[in-house]
C-alpha cells in the first residue's frame, strides 16, 4: 500500500501529505440545508442540521369553525367540554380526556405530564333567556387555578371574563379540565356555538 | 514505521488505505446516552452531548397593534367582506402602527408583515403602517390577536379567525358585535400552525356585516410566537 491511497474520512492527502476533513466528511455527520445560527442534533443514527432552539409543545382543542352540537345540558356537575375533530397534541406524554365517554370528538380536558404550564380556554353555553349564566374555572386534579370565567346569555350583562386562564407548575402528571361553578338558565337545546368558539389552548414552558 | 501502524483518531487504515471517521472517534468528544434530538455542546474541556431544550425558547416573534385612530374622512363608508376569495391583502382585519411611538411593529427573527393600505383608506403624509397579512416561514407558531368592531350600526357583526392564504381556519371562531348588541364569547382569536413552507396567515371573516374598515386606537393587536420547528 503507498501513501497516496490513504485516505481519511474520505479525503486524500494533498500533495504535502496533508488530509483536510470537513465536518460533512465525518461519518456520521450529515450537513444538507444548514443555514447561519443553526446546529447539529442527533436523529437516531446521525448528526443532522437543525435549529437551536427547543420547541414549546401545545394541546389546542379546537374545532376550526366545524359543527357540532354540545353533548350535553351544561350542568355543574359536569366539566367543560371542546370539540376538536382534529385536535393538536404536541406535548408528549399528554393525552386527552372524556370523562363522560361521550366521543365524538368532544374532549373535557387533558391529562398533562409533569411541568409548567400556561393554560387559557372558553366556554360559549346554551341558555333559555336573559338570566342565563355558566361560571367555570380550570382544575389541576381537585385544585382550581386561574381566575374564575364566565360564559352568559347575550341579554346578561355580567361583567366576568369569559376566557379562563392560569398558569401551573406541578412536578407530576395531572388532569386538567376546567369544572364548571354555578349554572343559571342552561338550556337543554344545545347550539354548535361552543363547536365554533370554545377552544382549550395549553403551552408547555418549561 | 509501516502503514498497518498508521491509525487515524485511534482507527487503523484498512486495507485499501482508508479510514472513516465518526463523531465519537474524535478526541475532544465523549457521549452518554446518546439520544435523539441531542446536542453536541462544549463543557469547558470537551464536547458531550445534551439534550435539546424542551422548553419554551421562542426566536421569533412579531407584535403589532392599533395605536391611534384614523383622522381621515370616508373611512366609515368602506366595510369588509366575507373571506371566501383572494382578497387576504384588502379585507383582512388590518392593524394600523403608527410610524413612531410604542405598538409600531416589533418583529424578530425572519417573521413579515405585508404592508397594504385597503382600497378607500386615506394614509395620509405620515407614513402609517398597515399590516395585514404576517409571513411565517417553515415552523411551528401560536397565533393570538384581539379586535374590536368599528360598525356602520348596531345591526352589524362579524365572525373573525385565523386563516391561512388559502383561507383555511386555524383556530377558534369570534363573534364581533357592536357595543349595542352584547358581547357574547371569547374574544381572545387564538390560532396555531405548523408549516414547512413560508405562508401568510391573516385575520380574516367567515362571516360579516357593516363592519367598517375605519382604524380605531385601541382594541386591535396581532401577535405571532414562533414556538419551534415543523413537525412532519
């Protein structure tokens, strides 16, 4: 074997002997597409290009403006429920609830692994006339968080918020629904309006 | 000394003379329980892998909001209509930032803003800011806004959300009413989208009537979190 079939990583010597190897010439480097400020992560078998930054995993139940009936009277008894026929998971670990095995896309609340959250959703009830009102507030478990919301008839000028919202750090798993409070004038005739309005929105921070 | 001594980062030529070279062959690096999304980072005496931050890091972002109200006559005259065709540059909800003072547009990272006047708005000298469609490029975003009617009377509403250029709705939908004719529901338009192409994204109408086009000073801001990469 002579010296000029040596080659390391891939490269030659050059004619003063010297083998020059790059980042890509690295076995299992792979550097297609990088661009400016970006890194190198492991895929599982290899180093590939990628951002630096970390991504903030989110639930968002929602039904972009599709419809469906609420599935049940509101009662206070009851959680809040979405309607997601395509809901957004990307918080791993996280899966959604239906206490009331009720299906058809309608969730009540997901159940979140152990970390800080950011949490905020809303309610838009079915009510029988003026008096009509739903207060709800978001539940880690047993334990309420956030400020308290309220949905209300059109002709009700209460002046609660209408979006729930709250942040939570728990260093475990935890349910998290929003209960509802109080109920007045809930309407057994249920709307798609909570399909079309009601979202539950859950950031992951940390 | 003969060839079959000659190793390279502790790994001996084979017999054509080659020697491939991974990460770990390399003498400033030492794995533990390599996984994926793992990083390789610099410990002060040599590189080791950690795991990409799984926390919220947010490189780009991008804030806008009304932060005066319009002087110009005719406005009230011009209304939107239902968001159903290309017309994402004219009749999506627009937010007015004034060329100084705070609520101008505030981006990072790569995110845009296209600038329209819609047709029938006066802008005036004093080169006033409309925005209304946001460039998002390949990723992942939180899309939150809130807004306030400017109707003709009381008769008037909207229904707003999110929309992509193609007029997809990617979150949940807003009645917009006048004072006159009760506030029923969130008004918090909350969006999200993971893409992996550059695309715009606006507030658009699903439904709407003699919601005027006029600028107010408060009660519209647009905000756009990029929260990570795309997810295939």
């Amino acid at each position: 074997m002579s010296h000029n079939k040596i080659k390391v990583a891939g490269q030659s010597p050059d004619s003063s002997g010297n083998v020059s190897v790059s980042l890509n010439d690295i076995s299992d480097i792979n550097t297609a597409g990088v661009q400016a400020n970006q890194t190198l992560i492991y895929n599982g078998s290899s180093y590939v290009a990628g951002n630096k930054e970390g991504v903030l995993g989110v639930v968002f139940l929602t039904s972009n403006n599709t419809s469906s009936n609420y599935p049940q009277t509101l009662n206070a008894s009851d959680n809040v429920y979405w309607y997601a026929p395509t809901p957004i998971n990307t918080i791993t670990g996280a899966s959604l609830l239906d206490s009331d095995s009720l299906g058809s896309n309608w969730y009540d609340g997901v159940t979140l692994p152990a970390g800080d959250y950011i949490i905020q959703c809303s309610l838009h009830g079915d009510f029988t006339g003026s008096t009509g009102q739903c207060k709800y507030v978001l539940k880690a478990g047993s334990t309420a968080i956030g400020c308290l919301a309220e949905s209300a008839d059109p002709s009700n000028n209460s002046e609660y918020p209408n979006d729930a919202s709250a942040y939570f750090s728990s260093g475990s798993s935890f349910d998290l629904t929003a209960d509802i409070q109080t109920l007045t004038a809930g309407n057994s005739t249920t709307t798609d309006l909570q399909a079309k309005r009601g979202y539950l929105y859950v950031w992951k921070v940390a | 000394m003969s060839h079959n001594k000659i190793k390279v980062a502790g790994q001996a030529l084979d017999t054509a003379g080659s020697v491939n070279l991974s990460t770990s062959n390399l003498s400033d690096i030492a794995y533990s329980s390599l996984s994926s999304n793992d990083l390789i980072e610099y410990n002060g005496s040599s590189y080791e892998n950690v795991a990409k931050a799984n926390t919220l890091l947010v490189a780009q972002s991008l804030f806008a909001n009304n932060n005066n109200t319009a002087t110009g006559s005719g406005v009230f005259n011009f209304v939107f209509t239902n968001s159903t065709s290309n017309d994402n540059t004219a009749n999506s909800l627009f937010v007015d930032a004034q060329s100084s003072g705070y609520g101008i547009a505030d981006i990072t990272g790569s995110l845009d803003t296209s600038q329209v006047c819609p047709s029938g708005l006066q802008i005036g000298s004093n080169g006033k800011r409309f925005y209304c469609k946001y460039e998002v490029p390949t990723g992942q975003y939180i899309l939150v806004a809130s807004t306030r009617g400017f109707f003709q009377d009381s008769t008037g509403n909207s229904l707003m959300s999110w929309m992509d250029e193609n007029y997809n709705v990617l979150g949940n939908a807003v009645e917009i009413l006048p004072a006159s004719g009760g506030q029923r529901g969130s008004k918090k338009i909350f969006g999200y989208v993971n893409t992996n192409t550059t695309i715009h994204v606006h507030l658009g109408f699903i439904s709407t009537s003699k919601h005027a086009r006029a600028r107010e000073a408060n009660g519209t801001t647009v905000q756009i979190l990029r929260i990570g990469d795309y997810q295939s």
